[in-house]
C-alpha cells in the first residue's frame, strides 16, 4: 500500500492530474465541444453587452447633440467608421424629416485647427408637428471663402443629399462676410 500512495502522490502529482483530466472526459458537461459552446455563449454575450453599451452612449451624444471625442482618428480608424455612420444616419433622418417642405440655409465659415477653411451648414424647418427645428447638416471644407467657391460647395451638398433649390426659402452667412455682401446677387 506504501508503494502505492507513492506512486499516487499528492494532491498536485501527475496521477491525481491525469485522474481529474479521465474523469472530466468522461463527464459530457465537460467535454470540448460543450465547453465551447458555453465560452461561445459567454463571448456572444460580452460581445453584445458591449455593442450595447457603445450604441446606449451613441445615442445619448447623438441626441445630445454632443461630439464624439477621441484620440485616433486616422484613415484606418475604426473612430472615424463609426462618426461616418452615425453622420450618415442623423443626415438621412433630418432629410426624411424636411420630406418635400420648405427649407431656410444658415452658413457660417471658419477654419479648423489646420488652418483650413471650411464652412457649417445649418438647415432650419417647420417639421410635421409644426414646430421649428434647426439641424445642424455638414461641416465642408472648401479651398477658400469666396461667394462662388462657397456656392459651388453649397451646390454639391444639395445634389448629395437630394434638396431641392425650389424649396430654399430663406438664407443666412453669418460669419462669412463676401457671402453676406453677395448673397443678394447671388442666386442658389
């Protein structure tokens, strides 16, 4: 019996782990396959709460109108995929929302941080409840401040996002000086 307990060992020896390992086989809770699949369903659920949790604070800035701060915004950051659908879907609801109404141009031009200039377009409505509504559309970057070169951008964001001219009923350049002074001969 000596021998025996020798070859046993303690609690942490060889035998006793190769002993656990048998018994664990044989036990189909314990098996690969079930245990992959109850770490799959671990993942899955960790995996979603932190979808959750991404798109509850999403939808707080979101509605907020509150920014999107981070530290990576490179090409390849996935930051910026997330800002460009986010942008993409509060645009397509604030376009869905105007439908065929009327619709006044609020512009305002300024540089960014680079020193680049660029302008803020702000559309404001009477959406479907009656109330007036002002949303806050794009900011363009655009080569320089002049009334032509903002009106091309201007332009080009109305064919992007499907706005008709017919619609335009009112416009203000606050900020931009030669849009103020020009927008009077300036047909959009």
């Amino acid at each position: 019996m000596e021998r025996f307990n020798e070859h046993i060992g303690a609690v942490n020896s060889c035998h006793n782990d190769a002993r656990i390992q048998f018994e664990s086989f044989q036990d189909q809770r314990h098996s690969v396959s079930n245990v992959l699949r109850s770490c799959g369903r671990e993942i899955d659920i960790a995996y979603r709460t932190r979808l959750t949790a991404a798109l509850d604070v999403t939808r707080f800035l979101l509605k907020q109108g509150l920014a999107f701060h981070g530290n990576d915004e490179s090409t390849s950051s996935s930051n910026r995929d997330l800002a460009h659908a986010c942008a993409s879907e509060i645009t397509s609801v604030i376009i869905n929302d105007i439908g065929d109404n009327y619709f006044s141009l609020i512009v305002d031009e300024s540089r960014d941080s680079s020193v680049k200039e660029q302008m803020g377009v702000v559309l404001r409505y009477v959406n479907k409840e009656g109330r007036v509504i002002e949303r806050f559309l794009a900011i363009v970057r655009v080569s320089d401040t002049t009334s032509l070169c903002l009106k091309d951008a201007i332009d080009s964001l109305f064919a992007q996002h499907g706005l008709s001219l017919s619609k335009l009923r009112g416009q203000g350049y606050d900020g931009a000086s030669n849009m103020r002074v020009n927008s009077l001969s300036m047909s959009l």
